[in-house]
C-alpha cells in the first residue's frame, strides 16, 4: 500500500433485503486529507460507513488501513476504533444518563491501582480536553444537561481523542449553528494538520467547499467518481449526485399574495410562554401563509412553535385558532383543531421504529380517529400507497421498518404522517435536515404547495437560503424571546443574519 | 422447502417449536416406560362421584393448570410492551381479590361457612374491582410519578398479600358451597378455567383485531416521546395496560380461590407472577417493551404447564422439579436467542451455497 495512503476500500457489495445497497465501490483517503462523501438519500454513504465501521456485514470486497497488513474486517465499531477508524454519526450515539467525562472515556476509563474507574484523572483529562477544543462544558454535568449542539461537539471530541489515523464525520453539522460549525472546521483543519484522514459526510454543499480537498461521489449505491475539489464546482457536483442536470432551486417561489394583510387569520397566538424555554410572545399566521422561525441554535425557535401545539404546555397567554379561543393540553387537542408538528429530532420524537412504514404514516390518523375505530386495512394500504408514491419514499415494501429506512426517507415518512391528517396548520421543524438536495427541493416545493391551498405553515430551517425561499415573512428569535418580525422586502441573507445577530450592526 | 423457510421466520414458530418439544419428551418417555405414545394428548371420559361426566387426561391437566398463568399473560404482555416493564404485584393481587371475595362472602372474622352472606356475584365483582384498583394503583405510580414498573409494583408485591391477609384475619376461608366451586371445578364436562381462560383470551383477541388498541399500546412501547407528539396520551395508555393487567390478576385470583374454595392468601398465585412475565418471554416478546405477539406469551404460559405436568408424569418428585423445569427453560430461550437464531440461519445459508454449487 501507497505510504501516502490511509484507507482504501475495493469493490465493497452489500444487500438489504429487496435493495442493493452498495455495488462495486471503491474508496480511498490519502493521509492528511478531508474527503467529502456526497450522494443522495439512499445513494449508500451511511452505509459504506457502517461497512467500514463494522456496522453492517459487507458481502464482497475488501478493506486496507495504514499500518495494517492485508485486508481487514471489522467486527464492530470498538474493533474498527482499535485499528484506528473512529466515528461521529449524524445522531448522537452517547449516553444521555452518564456525565460528560464518563461519555468520553467509556470503555477506555484510566484506572487507580486496585483496578476501579480513576474519577478523578478522568475528569482532569476531559476537562483539558474540553480545553483544547475550546468547550466551554462542565465534564461531571450528566450529557442529557447540554444542547443537542453540544452533545454533537462531545461526541466528535471523543472520537478525535481517539488517536485515530481515520476519522469519519456522518454529518456532524446538521444540529451546529455557524459557530459551531467553524469550530468544527478548525478542529478538523488541525486534525488533517498532523496526518489525519478524515470523511466528511454532509448535505451542506458550502461546507464541502469551505473545508474539503476531495469529494467522493455516490449514487444509487455505485461510485461515481472521485474528484478533487477544484475539478468539481458545485453546480457539476450536484449533477453528479443527481445523475441529471441542476434544476435551479432559487426559482421555485410563486410570485402569489405577498398582502396577507385583508386574508383571515388561522392561528393568533397572544402572550403564549413555557417557563425556561420561551418567554412570552404574541404571533399572527394567516391562512395560506408560510412564516418562518428564525435564530440561533436554542434561540426557542423550536420551542415557540412547541407552545403553539401543545407539545410544551403553554404557561400563560391565549391561543386563537381560526378566531375561536382554544385551549391545548396536550398534541392531540392541537391535531384535532387540525395542527401537525414535524419535530427536530426525528430519532426520539418522529419515527415509530419497530412500527412498518404503512403503521407509521397512519398513526397520527389512528390517533384522532381513536383507539376504537381502526382504520380499515385496505384503507392503512391505500393511503400508504398513495404517499410512498406521492413523496417517492424509497422503502423495500411498505410492511418494511421504518428504522431500516434512511434518513431523509424516514423524514418523508413523518411528513406523510401529517399530511395523511390533511392538517390547516403544519409547522415543520427542520423537515430538510439531513436530507439530500434533491428531495430538499420537493419538500420546499411541497410547502409552497401547501401554502397555495390555503393551509398555514412554520417553517424552521437552519438553512437561510431555503427559509428565503418559502417563507412569506420572519419571526426573528433570540435567547428564548421573540425578537422581531422581517416582512418580505428586508428579506434577504443579510437582512435575516443582521436580525438573527441583533445588537451592534444598527448603531 | 420454502414454505418451510417462510414457516420458519415467523415469530411465533419457536414459541410453538418448544410446545412441541415438550410434548415429544412425554411421546419418548411413554414409549420408553411401554405406554401407549400418544398417551399425552389422551383424553378420556371419568364419572364423578356426583355423578358427571368429566373429561381428563394429561392435555386437559395442562390446558386446566395453565388457565391462571394464561390469564395472567394477557395482562403482561400488555404491560410489558407499553411500558418495558414487568408488574410483579400480579400474584400478590389475585391473592387480595380472592381474600377479598372470600371475605364478603363470609363476612369479616368467620373461617368456615356454608351459605353466602352477600350473593356470589357481589362477592366475585369486589374481588376483580379491587383487583383493578390496584391494577390502577400500579399505572399511576409508573405512568404520570414515572415511577420504574419494577419498583413500583413491588409495593404491592410485597403489601397485597398482607392486606388480603388481614381482611382474612390472618386465617384461611372456607366457602363450602358447590356454587362457589364451579369457576374452579368443571363446566359440563370441562374444567370451567379453561372456559374462563379461552374467553378472556378471544375477547382480547377480538379487542386487538378490530380496534387500534394494539397499535396505541405499541406506539407508546417503542417511542413514547414520538407516539405523545402524534397525538397518542403515553400515560393514559400504560394506566390502561397496568389497569387490565389487574383485571386479568382478578379474574385468575378468582378461578384460583374457587379452585381450593378457600381463601388460603399466603399460598394463592404465589410466584406466579414470574410464570406470567416467563410466559411473555417465551412468547418470543422482548421485555424491552414495544412490539407484542399475544398468541406467543399465551403459548408460552402453556408451554410452563406442559413442562410441570410432563415433569409430574416423569414422577419427578416435586421438591427436584423446579431444577428440571430450570433446564428445559434455559433450552427453550437459547434456541429463541438471537445470537444462536443468526448461527441457525448462516447455517443454512451455508447449505443453500453448497446446494448451488453443485
């Protein structure tokens, strides 16, 4: 093997049932490099990682790593750690319960001299650690006590710690705001500095130009190519994703009513709070009209929207929904008056694992219908049908687990959820996180659609790009409060980060 | 051949592979002692000294003795799969409502009586009412104080069965009237717990089929946070599991009590709490809460049975058995663990490669 080289993978195949998943790949990582991993929902980065990682079972090819004699095969991720390949996955796969020091040192805990777990030492170590990174974190603090931000930061701090010759990032940076990200960005920099390959799987096509090398291209499970960054701008890259040329995203927005002033109003929200989360605040949403929440991570933008459909309990103020004052307890209240919530986190509060694609899509159904009138079989199956097809979920069957699916399809799988319930009011939470371009453009293009049948909608979305073109006017949001409104003349990139930062740039 | 694959992976055929197993034990033994080999699943006809024709043999002991254990794994298994954990009050619970209903019926203080003080039926319905208070009880210390199921039904582990010794007065009741018998004894020609047990069972069977009771309770077992943002009351729900699972410890702490017509509270239902969370495992469900198959926990429960009757047959002695009924236990979860399932199927993977080959 090339010195220069830290990984190579040679013709990997892998089947699911009913799916080739990988065919024939190829991938290889110089020492010392950022390399993006590109591809749609479903094109099989998550799982060559997991072939790599010793996730899932490879059934043909072969793997070489620095240092190593012959092809190796990992039996699982504790395996692949010790020949020097460690991982961030796109959830965050630590221990919520456990504290911060002891997520970082698990299973490689420094001991005392009678063999028990050195408290102590590990706490020094994680502190400096969090030191070097520029965290500021209380390592004894349990992991569930800080920001799903900040866990993500954890998590890839332990896994840099590692001394790995092979760092992969499986999305990291789709809960990070750009503070965070550019902290990212110089950890990985320094990394690469001493020698480190690192892949950098990511749907932020800016982020692969701001801090990558190479690119890797998949697509339906084969390899497309493998590219510098210079040879492939990113128009050519998102056609090498797509396998068709790029459709232009920024022309998707109708030039419908931009004078929602004379249009009725569905939801007419006055003084709504949760204590901790979200300070009082008053928002008007008329019907057909997309407005989106904007601000920082943990600005409550998530939490605003929460209050509004009853997933947090609102504390104080009055809701109106249609002009009539209403009264949620709990998420049902909230759908019967014809609300859906798509929430942020789609691991603990979206998907039904164990549940088929079909139960899933019909449970908010089943929910408003009761636990005593099943929805008839044929019915589930039609409607099933109807949105696998409607949204093009990529699923072996629709009896198949919706944890089996990947993720910006689970994602689709939600959302049919909600539109199954054929709500007025949807807010949508992130519903383009971690899902490709492609099927980004269809679920913008969805919420226009939507909008254009009169149904409300609240769009949050890290992205600003994407939030300009859908939304009809801004919330802006800041440290729990609710701080302004743009309208759609001052909204721009700039218009929206001057706001979104708030403070100095007026005076 | 492929219908045997597809027999296979089914999730209720180890469930039924073990029955089977357990059976086959009885067919070689009766033809190792020169019985005839199906002697197990015998039935024959015997006239009571009353007069009746009743049915009995091995197969009926089994479907009769198991009635208790069966009941009781409809409830579990629902507790189970709502919330990923056992009630263990179960045993304790049947044993209050029966000591409840033998003291109604007796009256406070009396031991031995032979006419009823209040009629059967107020009697019987106390029993199950009390039963589902605590049934309630157990739901709203684990659903709305989030209190783990373990340590939450511990509490009435341990104080069921001392209050229904206390409404006993610390002694055993004695109902001798035949009416009082007849939910232990003999219906027609067959033992009225299994009657109880099969309808208990179909009802439930009815109630999962027609209406989305399993969906809810599933929903709530595999994703509590997911299932409350899709509308679903997660704690209402697992109140309800918990709530049935007390009906279902009342009903068998009836068939129970009229079995000995006897409130005897420190014996009634004891340990069978652990036969009916065993009854759901070997129903191949996961404890872990989440998805549930109740024909499996029920075939589990009977599976116990079987292995306590075969074992009774062998002439095991009673004090040996519980080492036997350890083993075959321990067989019987190994062959349905994961680790030994995925063995089994790179197996015959390996076969059909070679198959190919040629």
């Amino acid at each position: 093997m090339d010195s220069n080289i830290a990984l190579t993978m040679r013709g990997i195949c892998m089947t699911f049932p009913g799916v080739k998943a990988l065919d024939n790949v190829d991938f290889t990582l110089k020492k010392g490099e950022i390399r993006a991993l590109m591809g749609e929902n479903g094109a099989g980065k998550s799982t060559l990682i997991k072939c790599l990682t010793g996730v899932n079972k490879f059934e043909a090819g072969e793997i070489h790593v620095d240092g190593i004699e012959g092809p190796i095969i990992n039996k699982d991720t504790m395996d692949a750690q010790k020949k020097g390949i460690s991982t961030v996955y796109q959830e965050v796969n630590l221990c919520p319960n456990l504290s911060v020091a002891e997520n970082l040192y698990i299973g490689r805990e420094p001991l005392t001299k009678i063999g028990t777990v050195n408290r102590r030492k590990m706490n020094q170590m994680a502190a400096q650690l969090m030191k070097d990174l520029d965290l500021d974190i209380d390592v004894t603090q349990n992991l569930e006590e800080y920001s799903l931000a900040l866990q993500q930061m954890i998590a890839i701090a332990r896994a840099v710690d590692m001394e790995s010759k092979v760092l992969i990032l499986d999305e990291p940076t789709s809960s990070l705001d750009d503070n965070e990200v550019e902290k990212l960005f110089g950890m990985m920099r320094r990394l690469r500095d001493q020698g480190v390959g690192i892949i950098f799987v990511t749907h932020f096509l800016e982020q692969v130009y701001a801090v990558c090398d190479g690119i890797t291209v998949l697509r339906n499970g084969t390899l497309v190519g493998e590219y510098s960054v210079e040879e492939l701008p990113r128009v050519k890259l998102v056609a090498a994703m797509m396998g068709k040329d790029f459709d232009d995203l920024a022309s998707i927005k109708p030039e419908g009513i931009n004078d929602f002033s004379k249009v009725p109003l569905e939801i007419e929200a006055k003084g709504l709070s949760h204590p901790g989360t979200i300070k009082p605040f008053d928002l008007d949403i008329h019907k057909g009209e997309v407005v989106g929440l904007t601000g920082l991570l943990g600005s409550g933008r998530s939490e605003l929207a929460r209050v509004i459909y009853g997933a947090d309990k609102a504390h104080t103020g009055t809701l109106k929904v249609d002009g009539k004052e209403v009264k949620i307890k709990a998420p049902i209240d909230a759908m019967n008056l014809g609300m859906g919530l798509l929430p942020d986190d789609r691991k603990a509060e979206g998907i039904i694992g164990d549940m088929s694609v079909r139960e899933n899509i019909v449970l908010a159904m089943q929910a408003k219908q009761g636990m005593f009138k099943k929805i008839p079989m044929a019915k589930q199956i039609e409607i099933a049908d109807k949105f696998i097809d409607m949204l093009q979920i990529k699923t072996a069957s629709r009896e198949t687990l919706i944890k089996q699916l990947s993720g910006g399809n689970q994602q689709k799988v939600i959302l049919a959820r909600w539109l199954a319930t054929e709500p007025d009011f949807l807010i949508l939470d992130e519903p383009t996180r971690g899902i490709d371009i492609g099927t980004k453009t269809e679920i913008q293009k969805l919420v226009i659609k939507l909008a254009e049948e009169g149904k409300s909608v609240i769009f949050i979305s890290s992205e600003i790009e994407e939030m300009l073109r859908t939304c009809n006017r801004m919330a802006v949001l800041r440290d729990g409060m609710k701080v302004g409104e743009i309208g759609m003349e001052e909204m721009t990139q700039e218009g929206v980060m001057h706001a979104i930062a708030g403070g100095d740039h007026h005076e | 051949m492929s219908k045997i694959k597809s027999l296979t992976k089914k999730q209720l055929f180890l469930p039924i592979f073990s029955m089977i197993l357990v059976m086959l034990v009885n067919v070689i033994y009766d033809i190792a002692c020169g019985n005839p080999p199906l002697s197990f699943f015998q039935i024959a006809t015997q006239t009571t000294t009353s007069g009746n024709t009743i049915l009995f043999g091995r197969l009926i002991d089994v479907l009769n003795r198991g009635s208790e254990v069966a009941i009781l794994a409809i409830g579990m298994t629902l507790v189970v799969s709502a919330s990923a954990g056992t009630d263990i009050s179960v045993g304790s619970v049947m044993s209050l409502s029966g000591g409840l209903c033998c003291m109604l019926l007796a009256g406070y203080g009396v031991t031995n009586v032979s006419e009823y003080k209040v009629p059967l039926i107020v009697g019987i319905l106390a029993g199950i009412a009390l039963a589902v208070v605590c049934g309630i009880f157990n739901g709203f210390l684990v659903a709305y104080l989030n209190i783990q199921p373990m340590v939450a039904t511990l509490i009435l582990w341990s104080a069921g069965r001392a209050i229904g010794l206390l409404l006993c007065n610390s002694a055993i009741v004695y109902v001798r009237v035949p009416s009082f018998q007849f939910l232990g004894s003999y219906c027609g020609f067959l033992p009225t717990p299994i009657l109880v047990a099969a309808l208990c069972i179909l009802i439930t069977a009815l109630v999962l089929k027609f209406t989305a009771v399993g969906t809810f309770v599933q929903a709530v077992g595999i994703n509590k946070k997911a299932a409350r943002i899709s509308g679903f009351n997660s704690s209402k729900i697992i109140l309800i599991c918990y709530a049935v699972c007390g009906l279902c410890a009342g009903i068998a702490g009836i068939v129970a009590t009229s079995r000995i017509y006897s409130a005897d509270t420190n014996n009634i239902g004891l340990n069978m709490e652990l036969d009916a969370i065993l009854a759901v495992a070997l129903g191949g469900n996961s404890l872990g809460g989440g998805k549930f198959n109740l024909a499996g926990s029920i075939i589990g429960a009977y599976t116990i049975q079987a292995i306590t009757t075969t074992l009774y047959a062998l002439k095991v002695s009673s004090a040996q058995a519980p080492v036997y009924k350890a083993i075959v236990v321990i067989l019987i979860v190994v062959i349905q663990s994961e680790p030994v399932k995925a063995y089994f199927k790179k197996l015959s993977a390996k076969k059909a490669a070679a198959k190919e080959a040629n």
